[in-house]
C-alpha cells in the first residue's frame, strides 16, 4: 500500500474531499441509523410486548379504570389488564422533602404495573411496590436527584397534588429507556392517588366521567385475537360508556401495543413518532451518503489516468487484471475505514445536538453491540465495494498500450466523468428543491391568519393556591411594564377544555365537541378577540360567548338567546358572539368555541395566568415576573414560557423535520461543492492536452472557457431527469407530514436548478480561468 499512501499525500485536495466528504454522510448515517433502529426496537424487551394491547376508539388511545375492570370480568380471554397515565391532572408535579422542593415527572399506574410490564427494579418486589395506596416508586435518577447518596428506600414524600399524605419510596427503579413511556418519568403512584389529582379518572367515578384520561392494556394469550370480539364489545359499550351511549365514538378496537409507537392517533402524554418523518430522515441520509460515495467514485475516476501509468507498469512486470482490480478494492476499503472512525467521533459529538433537535434518545455508544458491530463491519464493506467497483473495474480491464495512445484517458473524461457529474448534480438538486419547499411552507403556515393576535404574553402555571395568585395578579399590575393580567382556564394554543354534550339541533339530537374557555375580560383584551355581539349578561354558568361555528353547528340565527340540550333539562344562555379562532396550530381543523368571561376572583382554580407586558427588554421583565411568582408561591418549581414559543411548539414537527432537512442539505451542498470544484480540477486538467491543441488551431482562452461552462450546464441541465422524479417524492411526503393546502411554489425546482448549476459553473469558471490561459507549448512539449 506505500504508493497508494504516496498517492494520498501528493494529492491532498483528493484525499481532503474524499474523507470529509464521506466522514461527515457516514456521520449522519450513523445518527438516523441509531434513531431507526431505536425506534424500531421500542418495548421490544417489555414482558409479553406482543401479546399487550391498548384500548382504543376511532379517534385516540384512552379509556377509564373502571373499563378496564368491566372488560376483564366479561371476557375471559384477558389474562391480565394495567391503567396507567402520564397526565396528573394539573401537569406541574413537584415533591416536597424535608422542605426542599423538586420538580418531577409523575406517572400513575395500577399496582401490577411493574409485573405487568417487567420494568427493572433496582429495589423493591415488582408485585408489592405499589400495593400500599401512599407508596411510590422513583426512578434511578430521581432518586439520586433527591436524596444523593442516601439509601432512598423507606424515605418519606409530600406531594403538592395531595394534602395531609406522606408517600413512602417502596421502590427503586431502573430509568425508563426505549419505550412509548417517557424517559423522564421519575415517580410512579398507585392509581388510587387519581383520587387526589382528578376524580372524574379516578376509581371512585364509576360513571367514568373522564373517559379517556388514562391507557388502558391487557395481556392474552398467544394465539388470541381480542379483537374478534370488538363487535360484541362496541354493542355492549353502548349501554353504559357515555362516550359510546351518546354516539361520541362508533369505534373500540385492540391495538397491538408495538403498533402504537407510529400510530397516527394521538396517546396521550406517551412517546410517538411519526414513521414519515423518520422514513423522510432516513432517505435524506441516504441520499447524502451516495453523494459522497459518488464524489468518491468520481474523483477516483478523474484520477484514473494519473494512476493508469501506475498499473500500466504493474501490468508490464506481471500483475493479473485480477490483482489490479483487488488492489483497488483494497485502496477503497482503507479510505472507507479511515472515514468510517472519523464520522463515528463526529457522530459522538453530535449526538445531543441531534437529540434535542429529533426529540428522541440517541446513544450511539450504548447500542454498540456485537449484532451492532457486524452490521458496521457488513456497512464497510459494502460501501466499499460500491464505491471502488466503478474505478477498479476501469484500471483492472484497460489495455495498457491504451495508456500509450491516449485513448484510455479520452474514455475517461467523456463517459464515466459526465455520468457521475450528472448524478450529484440531479441529487443535490432534489435535496435542496425539498429543503426550500419545506421552508416555505413553514413561512406560509406562520404567516396564516389565526382569528386573534397577541403581543408580549408570559405564561404562568398554576402552583399554588387561588389566593397567592390573587397576589401575585395584584402585585403584577402595579408594575409599570405590565399592560394586562389574566386569569384563565385555557388558551388558543393550548385549546382550551373538551365541553362535549348533547344538543336540540333542528328537532334532533346531535352531540357536539365544544371547546371551552373560562377567564376574565382581561383576555379578550391580551387576544384582541372583539364581541361582535354582546347581550349585557351577567356572569353565570349557563351564560356562554359561542364563536360562529358553534352557532351553525347549533343551527342558530342571529336573534336566538339561548338553546336547550337534548334533554330539555338544562339552558345554555347566548352572551354574545366572538369571531372563530384558531386552536393550537394553524394546521388544526376549526372548533366551535365556546367562552365564558367571569370576574377574576370567581375563577375558582385558575389553569395559567396570563401576563402581557409592553415592549422593552423582555428578558427583564421575564426574570422580574419570575422572582415575584417564585416570592408568591413560596419558592415552588415552575416554568414560565412566552406565548410565541407556545405557539412555536405546536409546530415542533415540522420546525424539527425542517431543521434536519436544513443540515441535510447544508452537507449535501459542502459535500457537492467539494466534489465539484476537486472534478473540475482534475477535469480540467485532463482537458488541457486538447485545449492546447484547439489553440494552436486559433482558438481563444475565451472560447475554451465558454466550451468548459457549456460542457457544465449541458450536464446539469441533463441531471434534471434524476432530479425531478426524486424532488417529486419528497415533497409528496413532506405534504403527507406538513399537511397544510397551498400552492405548489413553481419557482422552488427553478432556484434549486440555478443554485447548483451556479455552483458548477463557478467552480468551472474560477478553475478554468487559468488552465485556459496557459502556453499551449507547456501541454504538448512531450507529445
């Protein structure tokens, strides 16, 4: 291998290109190939996994304890069933040791939780730990975060959900990895604290009048389908589950619990993911990967001449077509491994960037298993063998007295070089067409209208009792660069409380899923919502603001003043009229709303308070409204957030698919600049035997610089027949996952086009400029 090693260092731009080109696509195959992987693996190790399946209606995985002990006491086929939930109710958990209050994440589960599922205990007997109704389980890092070094078994917790109750820890767990249950779940409590957090989930609510608060599961037996019986169970269902008596939901079905993970149904507060998104991740990766093997194949190739004399000499002192293939084999493999141990370190590094980007666990280190090893070892070598095959095959099967005439080295130049020109144009091409049509719809959908508007709003949680936030709201207004406090149960983005009941529409009964809003008048104010109607009521629970869907939806004209439930038992009294608002994201299908106004301090349990500030430096009104809250509700963890990055993070889909697709490209353009800019040098530099001898004819440096930017563009124009079919995929799945109607941006393939084919023709340009320009007599003085 020495005159390979002599090869690689008299040509450093070579060597350069192709080891940066190929370490940094090997590092963004590493991270989505640990990313697949993972998610592909999800509960994989879980007890019975394939035999766990959760309850499910046409709409999203949710149920009720009390279901779960009707199902299993009917049908007899259910081994086992579990209730767990993520959602406590008020989503601000915090623990109080010893005075020292700690922010955590709760889990609530049935005492089988953990036989049921066979998460690790570090501590602790699976089948006891959660039997005592004030016993809880921490996580390995929980309890490290809390008690340190101290043996946190027996220790005693108070919980800010639950007053006048000491829980004890009966159990230390192993942190939740790879699984649809969050991996920062700290604490899990017995399902009988719902009790304490929400009693329409709890087990006392027979009426299961949250239905859908929690995940229901249940194990069968091998073999079983439980959903042979989903239509006994949706008749049976209608008899007493109100979301079915009332023909809220037509659908009950078992999901198998592997299948939840990609599901497009919402779990609620469980881990999903979106298999578009990572199969739209994982081509982009691809893609970028055979852009740099391709740079490699075409340097390789460009540099064939400069090695044929090489091998020519080989060839006269005996080696076999056979050795000179395999020796190129060799020299590809040594570049491949070479690249493979830079990008896994690049890979390393990057990895937490890429884990807050993706919103996923990546631990590459970690699954560096012997299975992992042997699929690197597999992904070497074939990468390898595809990157070298191209120019191994050139050099091994040439006559050397080709070398001689020159006719080897014409071959060269006018096929394999144009044909791999083409291809990285076509992909680079369609990879940047997809980054700029995502970026514009992510503008587009920003820039959509969303019925309300907003200015400087900070968001408070609700910590603490009704009256410290009374204070604290009393305190807030005396700052001078507070403009508006408010108390609320619900706001746009986060789209407010489910009202769903039965109507009198039309002489006929028709459920409908409102979503309702309590607050005070401050916030029609901070959302610049008008009354486009008001009728003077007083406060009341009846009395309502309803949007103008939820007037046709009820099928009401302008003069109604109230209208009846199905019923007859209860009047819902019209207040007045608001304009329709967006809920959430602009992405998210309309909603009747309805809003009720109340003065303040009747807002019983305020969810947030709402303050909206007037320009200046916000980071100093932020930290000023933060000490004055933390003063308040003494000391309490809490988050404060401003309404923009709310709103930003019900796109946080699509912001995080753009930003991987921005990188992607970001690559993809450095690799294809490289790649173009080191062709065109050795190109050029093979072309320059038939310039000289065109310029001795007459020809000018002008016009042979002309015939090279003609020889670029003409290949890129031609790379537009793999480019087009490719943009076409990838925007068909970036609508798929955007999901947002609009034009199609003609001039996105058109700016994609012209940007590579600029970068082409600079690079030509910049490089030919002084190739054209030389002494023809330097170029033919040997011939």
């Amino acid at each position: 291998m020495k005159t390979y090693f002599t090869f690689l260092e008299r040509n450093k731009l070579f060597t350069f290109v192709n080891v940066a080109g190929l370490s940094i696509s090997l590092m963004f195959v590493f991270l989505i190939a640990d990313m697949v992987m993972r998610q592909l693996t999800v509960d994989k190790d879980l007890k019975d996994v394939d035999h766990t399946y959760l309850f499910a209606s046409e709409e999203y995985f949710g149920a009720h304890y009390v279901l779960g002990e009707r199902l299993a006491n009917r049908y007899p086929e259910i081994e086992d069933w579990c209730v767990s939930t993520n959602c406590a109710g008020i989503g601000d958990e915090y623990a109080d040791v010893d005075g020292r209050k700690y922010d955590v994440k709760v889990l609530v589960a049935k005492d089988n939780f953990f036989t049921f599922f066979g998460f690790p205990l570090l501590e602790g007997n699976p089948a006891q730990v959660l039997c005592d109704d004030y016993s809880v389980v921490l996580s390995r890092s929980a309890a490290n975060r809390i008690f340190g070094k101290e043996n946190a078994l027996g220790k005693s917790i108070r919980m800010n959900f639950t007053d006048g109750h000491v829980y004890t820890v009966t159990g230390i767990m192993e942190d939740i990895g790879n699984s649809i249950f969050p991996s920062e779940t700290e604490m899990v409590f017995p399902f009988e604290t719902m009790k304490y957090i929400n009693t329409a989930a709890a087990i006392e609510n027979t009426g299961m009048q949250n239905f859908g608060g929690a995940n229901l599961f249940i194990h069968v037996p091998e073999g079983v389908d439980p959903n042979a019986k989903n239509a006994d169970m949706l008749a049976w269902l209608k008899t007493f589950a109100w979301p079915y008596l009332y023909g809220t939901y037509s659908k009950a079905c078992w999901v198998p619990m592997r299948d939840v993970y990609f599901s497009e149904m919402e779990c609620t507060n469980m881990n999903q993911y979106s298999r578009r998104v990572m199969t739209v991740m994982a081509v982009a990766g691809l893609l970028v990967l055979l852009m740099a093997v391709c740079n490699y194949v075409s340097m390789s190739v460009a540099q064939t001449s400069y090695r044929a004399k090489e091998m020519a000499t080989r060839r006269l002192l005996g080696s076999t077509p056979d050795c000179i293939f395999w020796r190129m084999m060799l020299e590809s493999l040594v570049m491949i491994v070479v690249a493979f141990v830079a990008a896994f370190l690049l890979a390393v590094l990057a990895e937490p960037y890429v884990m807050e980007q993706l919103k996923t666990r990546l631990d590459i280190v970690g699954d560096l298993t012997p299975e992992t090893a042997f699929w690197y070892v597999v992904g070497i070598v074939l990468i390898s063998a595809v990157s070298g095959f191209v120019p191994a095959t050139i050099l091994s099967r040439y006559n050397p007295m080709d070398v001689v005439k020159g006719t080897f080295r014409r071959k060269t130049k006018t096929v394999y070089l144009r044909l791999l020109y083409v291809v990285q144009c076509g992909l680079t091409t369609a990879l940047l067409s997809c980054a700029l049509y995502l970026g514009v719809q992510f503008f587009r959908i920003l820039d959509e209208p969303l019925g309300y508007s907003y200015g400087h709003v900070l968001c408070f949680p609700n910590m603490s009792e009704t009256k410290n936030l009374a204070r604290f709201r009393d305190e807030a207004r005396r700052l001078p660069f507070v403009k508006n406090v408010c108390f609320t149960r619900g706001f746009p983005v986060d789209g407010g409380n489910s009202s769903l009941s039965e109507f009198n529409v039309k002489g006929r009964s028709a459920p409908i899923d409102f979503r309702l809003f309590v607050a005070d008048s401050s916030f029609l104010s901070i959302f610049h919502i008008p009354l486009e109607k008001d009728y003077g009521l007083s406060p009341s629970p009846s009395s309502y603001y309803l949007s103008r869907r939820a007037y046709k939806e009820l099928a009401l004209d302008d003069s109604a003043s109230s209208v009846m439930n199905a019923e007859g038992s209860w009047k819902l009294n019209i207040a007045g009229r608001i304009p329709d608002f967006q809920l959430r994201s602009a992405l998210e299908k309309p909603c009747p709303i309805l809003l009720q106004i109340f003065p303040s301090d009747s807002i019983a349990y305020p969810w947030d308070v709402l303050i909206e500030t007037y320009d200046g430096d916000l980071e100093a009104h932020k930290k000023r409204l933060d000490a004055l809250y933390s003063e308040m509700i003494d000391g309490v963890p809490f988050e404060s957030r401003w309404y923009d990055d709310l709103l930003l993070d019900s796109y946080s889909d699509i912001i995080r698919v753009s930003k991987v697709i921005g990188v992607f490209t970001f690559a993809a353009l450095l690799i294809s600049l490289l790649g173009l800019t080191a062709m065109s040098v050795y190109f050029i530099a093979q072309r320059k035997r038939d310039m000289a001898i065109r310029k001795v004819f007459g020809s000018s440096p002008l016009s042979e610089q002309s015939r090279l930017m003609r020889f670029s563009f003409s290949s890129a124009l031609v790379s537009l027949i793999i480019a087009i079919p490719l943009m076409w995929f990838g925007i068909m799945q970036i609508d798929k996952i955007v999901t947002f109607k609009s034009c199609f941006p003609w001039w996105v393939p058109v700016a994609a086009f012209l940007t590579i084919s600029f970068i082409s023709l600079v690079a030509v340009w910049l490089i030919g400029r002084s190739a054209t320009r030389e002494n023809p007599v330097n170029n033919l003085k040997t011939e």
